[in-house]
C-alpha cells in the first residue's frame, strides 16, 4: 500500500478524482468494474437516471459481494471439514504404517526362528543319518553272525566303535 494519491477515474463517461492509498492500477480496475455494471445495467433500463443506474449498480454489485461471501464462507467450512477428516486420516495411516512396522518385525523374528529350526533340523538329518550308515555297517555284520548271537554282536559294535 502506497500513500494516498490521487488519480482519475471515467465511470460512465464522466471523470471523477479519486483519492487512494490503492496502486492506481488496482483503481482503475475498480472503476472498470463499476463502470461495467452501470453499463448492464443501463442495457436494460436506458430511461433510468444517473442516479438510479448507480444505485442499481452498486445494487448488483452489493449482491454479488453477498453471494462471493456466503460462498467463500462455506468454501472455508469444507476446507475446515476436509481439514479435520484429513487429520484423521493422517492418524489412521500413521497407525497402519506402524503396524506394518510391527508385521515386519514380526516376520524377521519368525524368519530367524525357521532359519533356527531347519538347521536343527538339517543337524537331526546328518546325526541320524550318520547313525543310520554306522547302522547299516552293523546290520551286515549281524547278519554275517548267528541269530542266536545277535545282543552279542551289537556288544562288539559298540565296543569296536569305542575304540575307534
């Protein structure tokens, strides 16, 4: 904003000084505004006198203010509604992202368990699998001995396998 100055404006084809601490530009289009609504205005009504288009005029202008500021007013009560629901929203998502978060560390723990349990399990193989091939080592003895001998010679296998 500048300091009053003063300028001049032709509304309906008369001059008038005007004195505004507005940008001249910004005055001039204030007064095209108004000159255009006097000139609908005029369309319409060509007896009316100057007075009257200016009071029609500033009547149309009037309800056009009215209107732009009802409408501003509910424009500025969704934006708060929008506000208040997109918050919520925000809250929603922020929760789902931390049970996301709470899902995948819950995954990695169970990831390590499995990881855990199968190399247990891959040990339980190769351990059994181990006593199974001394197994069969024995079992080809026991069938080489008499079956009435058969403790006798798991006996000796234990104790050759403690030698060893």
């Amino acid at each position: 904003m500048e300091d009053n100055t003063k300028m001049e404006v032709k509304i309906n084809n008369m001059e008038y000084t005007i004195v505004s601490n507005e940008s001249e530009e910004y005055v001039q289009r204030v007064a095209l505004l108004v000159n255009k609504k006097i000139s609908e205005v005029k369309s319409q009504n060509s007896h009316l006198s100057t007075a009257m288009l200016a009071v029609m005029a500033a009547m149309n202008l009037a309800d056009e203010l009215l209107k732009s500021e009802a409408s501003a007013s509910k424009l500025r009560t969704e934006i708060g509604e929008y506000m208040v629901e997109s918050r919520s929203e925000k809250a929603e998502l922020d929760e789902k992202k931390l049970e996301v978060e709470n899902l995948k560390e819950d995954m990695h723990k169970l990831e390590i368990e499995l990881a855990k349990r199968e190399t247990e399990l891959e040990n339980l193989r190769s351990s059994h699998s181990m006593t199974r091939g001394a197994g069969s080592v024995t079992q080809s003895s026991v069938s080489r001995q008499p079956r009435s001998s058969h403790l006798f010679s798991l006996e000796l296998e234990a104790q050759e396998r403690q030698k060893t």
